[in-house]
C-alpha cells in the first residue's frame, strides 16, 4: 500500500478553499474537500502499517535534500495531459493552523482519482 503522514485542515480552511472558483478545464481534475491535506512526510509503497508505525516515531526533518513546502492539492493534470495553467492563476493564498494530530494515510490509485484512508492517528503533545 502506498502511505504518506499527513495534517488535515480545519473546517474553516476547507470552506475557504470550497469557495474559490473551479472552472472546467480540459485536461484538469479538481480535487474534492475531503482529499484536501498537507502531505508531510510521502513514504510510498509499503507491506503493511505497524512497521511504518514503528519506524517513523521519532521523525526528525523530511528527508528530501529540498526546503519543506506545505501545500494542499487542489487539481491535478489527467494522465499526460498538457494544461495551460496560467488563466487559473491569481491572488495567492495561505493559511496557518494548529495541528493536534498527525494521521498516517493510506493512498489508493483508482480511475477516478487517489482515494485516501486514515489507519492511524497519532495526537500532538501540548
């Protein structure tokens, strides 16, 4: 199964998000709310949940060689498609909040789009 560690945004921030204009675009699929996360740590294909569990207790800093950017997925291209993003541009948005938990998540490729599982959840001290 492929996992990843992930931080869900709160209710007010998805509304946010819910509320921006999604045009049809050919070659481009949005996203629905309840995929929408912030992927922290992508470990990928992985034979079973309890040794990932184990082994990633004490996660220090991602292990990418890059800066780490928080993002949530709002779209993606369909298969090799080429889309002309640059209409869909505007005013950036952020947001920051809190996170109390941690989830490890379970990612299933299907012709409609990754369908996301929790399978474990792990609270924040503090």
């Amino acid at each position: 199964m492929r996992l990843f560690v992930a931080a869900w945004p709160p209710p007010e921030v998805v509304a946010s998000l819910a509320a921006l204009p999604r045009p049809d675009v050919a070659g481009l699929r949005w996203t629905r709310p309840d995929q929408w996360h912030v992927t922290l740590r992508f470990l990928g294909h992985v034979e079973g949940v309890e040794p990932v569990v184990a082994a990633t207790r004490s996660i220090g800093e991602p292990p990418e060689d890059r800066p780490f950017q928080g993002h949530v997925t709002l779209a993606r291209v369909a298969g090799r498609a080429r889309v002309d993003l640059r209409p869909l541009t505007g005013t950036a948005l952020s947001a920051s909040w809190p996170v109390y938990e941690l989830t490890l998540v379970s990612s299933r490729l299907g012709p409609s789009g990754p369908r996301y599982e929790v399978v474990g959840r792990f609270p924040l001290g503090g």
